[in-house]
C-alpha cells in the first residue's frame, strides 16, 4: 500500500522557490566563471565608484552645514550660563544674542548656578532688639571653593524645635536677601567670601535651632 503524503500549498512553493534558487545560482557560477589569465592570475578589477556632480552635492552640503549651525546654536542657548562663566568675554554677545531672539523665547545670562561649590564657613541667628525677641537675623558666610564667579544660591532655611523637628521653611531666592551692590553683581567671585543677611519675625514659633541647605536658585 502507498502512503500519500499532502503538502500544504505554502510549504510546496517554499520548496520550489528554495530549488529554483539554487538551479539558477549554479547556472549563474558556470556562465560567470573568471577566466584565467595566461600566467595564471585571475583577473580582478575593482569596480567603479560613481561621482556625484557639484550641482548634485551642494544641497546635502548646505543642509549639513546648516543642521551643525543649529545645533551649535541649541548648545549656546542651553548651556549659556556655563559659556559666560568659563569665557566672560562672550557674556555681551550671549547677551545681545538672547535679546535679539522673539519675545516667546527671549532669555537672558543669568550667573552660573553651582551651589556645590559653596560651603559654609559661618552660620548664626542673632537677636536684634532685646526688647522684641522674635525680630532676629540670620546670618550666612559662604566662601566660593571654585576657580569660576558663581551666583547666589537659594537659601532653604528650616527652623526647628528644641526637639530638632521641624517648624517652619522656606526657601529664600537672592532676589529677596541680596542688597546694594550685590544684587546688581549676582555673583561670588572665584575664592571669595560673601557673608549673607537675612531678617527673620519668628513670633509665632518656638524655635530652638534651624538647619541650611544650598540649592540652586531658579534661572530664567
């Protein structure tokens, strides 16, 4: 008796496809063998590369060009605050740059934010009048660590209990605690110090102590 064996019509062509390719690229290899030259060396030829022309080129050029203009220009605007700290004399540049932009982009170069680079060499909360106890003054000194003018940081000052849990908080920005000069500079000149004031009314707590933590100050 003879078994019949049933193929599924996919399977069939996959092995009749699979067939007629090798037929074909053993016919290939006989008519395309190289012939050998009469010393004995097979004959190589390098194929060659077509050009494109000018006219073809340029376009792909002036995209590439523009495209790294741009992204030279992205970087610019990211990291401009790093440019105007490393390299002061491009900070008027970078200014009239941002300036120059549409009013829903238009930015300025504000002091480079590193609070890592501050430490703090004095804190201390002092009394102003006797006779009004909960008017005091805090009093910060910061010594810039860095080889770069770096900003003002924000000042994130906790106030705590005798039990050291915490109060009250807030975080005070350079615009609220610098004065004079220092608000038009903005910045802590490389291995300086700057000592800080800032008048608190704590009538409403108990504090017994208060803990300080430098962040960096919102830029815009």
């Amino acid at each position: 008796r003879m078994c019949q064996v049933r193929l599924h019509p996919v399977c069939l062509l996959l092995v009749l496809g699979f067939s007629l390719t090798r037929t074909i690229s053993r016919v290939s290899l006989q008519f395309c063998k190289p012939i050998p030259s009469p010393g004995g060396v097979w004959p190589f030829k390098a194929p060659a590369v077509p050009q494109l022309a000018w006219s073809k080129r340029w376009p792909w050029a002036l995209a590439a060009g523009l495209a790294a203009l741009a992204l030279c220009g992205q970087a610019a605007y990211t990291f401009r605050s790093e440019l105007a700290a490393h390299i002061p004399a491009v900070k008027p540049a970078l200014t009239q740059a941002c300036e120059a932009l549409p009013p829903q982009v238009r930015c300025t170069v504000p002091p480079l934010q590193r609070p890592s680079a501050l430490t703090i060499q004095a804190s201390d909360m002092l009394i102003l009048d006797k006779a009004k106890p909960h008017l005091v003054q805090l009093i910060v000194t910061l010594q810039n660590q860095s080889a770069l003018d770096v900003g003002y940081p924000a000042i994130d000052l906790v106030l705590n209990d005798r039990f050291d849990h915490a109060l009250a908080r807030r975080v005070f920005l350079p615009a609220e605690y610098l004065r004079g000069e220092d608000t038009q500079k903005n910045v802590i000149a490389a291995s300086v110090t700057a000592t800080i004031r800032i008048n608190l009314d704590v009538s409403e707590l108990n504090a017994g102590g208060f803990g300080l933590l430098l962040i960096p100050a919102p830029q815009s």
